[in-house]
C-alpha cells in the first residue's frame, strides 16, 4: 500500500463490500489515502480507523474503486 509515495506491507485481517481491516506495523491517520494493491487488483480506499493490536495497527479502509487489469482471451 503507498499513502504518499511510500510503500508499507501489510495483512488483510477481514473483508467486507466496501472496506478492508488491514494488519501493520505503523499507524496511519484517519482520512489517509491509500493505493492497495492485493494480486493483480489495485484498490484504492480512505483510511476510517488506526487501532493499536499489541505492538502492530489495525487499520480500517473503506474501498473507494479498484481497477483490475483486463483478461484477453486468445
């Protein structure tokens, strides 16, 4: 994921049909941007929440769109 340029790994925690919980090792503010990119899927969301989990963040997205490259069959 890259809110402002930087590139940060993280874990899907859970998934639900407009937003993410994510697993990482840094907070990140509410409102933050973010460009996920799971498989070949780059999805774009708006962090809602950042909650301390022992000594890593639980970071709730809701996903704005996602763009998925297109599958060209011969």
């Amino acid at each position: 994921m890259t809110p402002f340029g930087l590139t940060i790994t993280g874990r899907v925690i859970d998934i639900s049909p407009s937003g993410l919980r994510i697993r990482l090792h840094r907070a990140l503010r509410e409102g933050t941007r973010l460009s996920l990119v799971l498989g070949d899927e780059r999805i774009f969301a708006v962090v809602r929440y950042c909650a301390a989990v022992e000594n890593k963040f639980d970071v709730g997205v809701r996903i704005q769109y996602a763009v998925r490259p297109e599958r060209v069959s011969a």
